[in-house]
C-alpha cells in the first residue's frame, strides 16, 4: 500500500514503459535544457511543475523545501488542476518526514488502504487516493521534495512512475544547486566590486 524506496534504489535507470513514451521522456528532456537564470528561482519551480503535469495524471504537484536545519517542510510552488480552487496544497507530514530524513521515495498506492493515511486530516480534506513524493537531494543533503497526487480512484502510481519522479527531482535538484552557486557568485562579485 505505502512503500518507501531508498533514493539510490528510486533513481535507478528508467524502464523502458517510461522512457518510450514521448511525454515523460520530453519532460525530462525539457527540463535537463531550462536555463538557470540568477532572478528566476520562481520560474524554474513553475517551469518543472508545468513540465511534470504534462507527463503525470495528477490533481496536485508541489516542490517543497525544508526549514532550517531540516526541521519541517513548505510548499514554495505548486499547481493544482480541475476544481482544486483553494490555491493551496496539504502534504502529510508523515510523508514529508520520512523523505526528508531518511532520503527515500515515498508511493503511496492507495490511501483508503492505508491506516496510517486513511484517517489524516491531510489526505481527508483533498481526497488523496495515491501519491508519491521523491526528495531533491543533491551535495549529500536533502533540501525538499517534489510531490503528485491524485483524487482519481481509478489511478494509482507505481513503482515505474515513482522512478521517473525521483529522476526529474535529481534533474531539479542540480538545477537548484546551480542557481544557489550562480546567486552566491553574484553576491561575492558584487561585494568585491
């Protein structure tokens, strides 16, 4: 019902029931050749979760970051689809937890089977039938995650997209260290001039 796969275990190469078909393999593509622009941060997180929609069936996608110290998380973008009007997006922290210190990938095939999620507030309140959720882990560190769900009874995620997740988020995780290094090196060539 819930697994939770060790990163180096959900970034494994791809099957090839993802890689041949044309809208995941364009996503990863997509997103492999999105600039990383110093003022931009924002638009890199809306450009991969607009990329990420195009490949997965999902209701809500959201990139999350941990607080200081990795204590707790929060959603800096999501989106959510049909008639998700609130604006925001819910994530168990249970889930949030275990991928963020353990730095594993979390799929949860079917909420309603799952004890521990069955009575959350969190799954309750957006009707969360599956999710899965893969960290951003780069330099040895966890920094967040990136998550899907979906409110459709008749979908559930499996192992194969949970592996296409964790490899866009590693995609994800480099271009959010690119801009970290760019934004620094900005800084110190601003400070020496």
């Amino acid at each position: 019902v819930t697994s939770f796969l060790p990163h180096r275990k959900a970034a494994q190469p791809l099957p090839a029931t993802i890689t041949s078909e044309p809208t995941t393999f364009n996503a990863l593509s997509e997103l492999g050749k999105t600039p990383v622009i110093p003022d931009s941060e924002g638009q890199m997180y809306e450009r991969a979760l607009e990329l990420l929609s195009t490949a997965l069936s999902a209701e809500r996608f959201a990139v999350c970051i941990t607080e200081a110290e990795g204590h707790g998380f929060r959603p800096i973008a999501w989106r959510c689809s049909g008639d998700q009007s609130s604006g925001t997006i819910t994530i168990s922290r249970r889930i949030a937890d275990e991928l963020i210190e353990n730095n594993t990938a979390a799929l949860i095939r079917d909420t309603r089977l799952d004890p521990r999620l069955s009575e959350r507030e969190s799954v309750i309140s957006q009707g969360t039938i599956s999710a899965m959720a893969a960290p951003l882990f780069c330099e040895d560190a966890v920094w967040g995650f990136l998550y899907a769900d979906t409110s459709n009874p008749s979908h559930h995620y499996s192992e194969d997209y949970l592996r296409f997740l964790a490899t866009f988020a590693n995609i994800l995780a480099a271009k959010i260290e690119n801009h970290k290094l760019l934004v620094d090196r900005r800084r110190k060539e601003k400070l020496e001039s």
